[in-house]
C-alpha cells in the first residue's frame, strides 16, 4: 500500500489522487484540526465563521468534503481529527462520525502534542468505540507524539480499547 498525507484542501487531495493514479493499492490520509486550540488558531479567519459554533460546523463540512473527494480516487481513505487528545468528546465524536459517513475507512486518533496520559488516551479511544455509532464501518488508528516519553504507552492503552492501527513518528 501507498499512502499519500493531506490537509482537508482540494488542491492537496487532488495532488495526492494524482500521485497515486498508479498504486496498486493507494490511500489518501487526510483530515482537519479538531481542538478548539486548532480551531480558533488555524481557522481564525472570519470566512471560516464567526463564531467558534459556525467554524466547528465549517470543519465538519471541509471534512466530508475531503473525504468525499478523496474516495473519488481511492477506496481507501484515512482521515485524521488533529489534536483529538485535546478536543470536546462530543465535537469529536460527531466529526468522526460525519466523516465515516463520507467514506472515511481508518478514522486516526492523533495525540498531538504528545501530552496524553495512558490512561486518559485510552478513555478515548473506548469513548470512541461506544459513542460513535458507526464506528463498525472504520478502523481505529491511534497516532501518539512521544513528548513525553509516553507515545509507546500510549499506543497501547488505544490497542487495549480498540483501536486496529497503530502509527509512530520516528526522530
């Protein structure tokens, strides 16, 4: 498999879809900021929304928009809610959800800021599993920063609670 990393942006998906245009089995990995840190750090600008409701509701719809736009080239398609370890439960939830809606087959669960307890990381991930309600129809990949030495621990307490991927980042 060949995967190929996005942010929720048209041109970006698209490049990707292009890249692998050839792969025998591609997957486009896309995916949009989730905290509200993110929201209102990344997604400021009033055109987004006014209001910090009308800039969460405006992630959702960029992300079905990504993940529909990357299923029209792959059948594969991961989309990753960045920054999840600090973002509202519910918002999370609902976004994940909108998002396996759209075509979404790994849902990635980053710890992005590499601050998560074990024990906290796994409460979501299991928070996840019992309140995304079609959460069947995707993977859970978990995505831990090891900031402070605990992405290994991490990575297990999601694999304890569900989660079928685990991702690393090295050096």
């Amino acid at each position: 498999m060949v995967c190929a990393l996005s942010r929720a942006v048209a041109s970006d998906i698209e490049s990707c879809g292009r890249a692998l245009a050839q792969a025998k089995r591609g997957r486009i990995h896309t995916g949009i900021g989730v905290s509200e840190i993110h929201i209102r750090g990344k997604f400021g600008d009033d055109k987004y929304g006014k209001t910090v409701e009308e800039k969460k509701a405006r992630m959702i719809a960029m992300a079905v928009e990504a993940v529909k736009l990357a299923r029209s080239f792959v059948d594969d398609v991961e989309f990753y809610a960045e920054d999840a370890g600090r973002a509202e439960p519910a918002y999370l939830f609902e976004m994940l959800h909108a998002a396996i809606e759209a075509g979404a087959t790994v849902v990635n669960i980053p710890d992005t800021t590499g601050y998560a307890m074990p024990e906290q990381y796994g409460a979501l991930i299991r928070g996840i599993r019992e309140n995304v309600s079609n959460i069947g129809k995707a993977v859970i990949s978990v995505h831990c920063h090891n900031d402070l030495g605990l992405a290994v621990a991490n990575a297990l307490a999601g694999v304890v609670n569900g989660a079928r991927q685990v991702e690393g980042t090295i050096n």
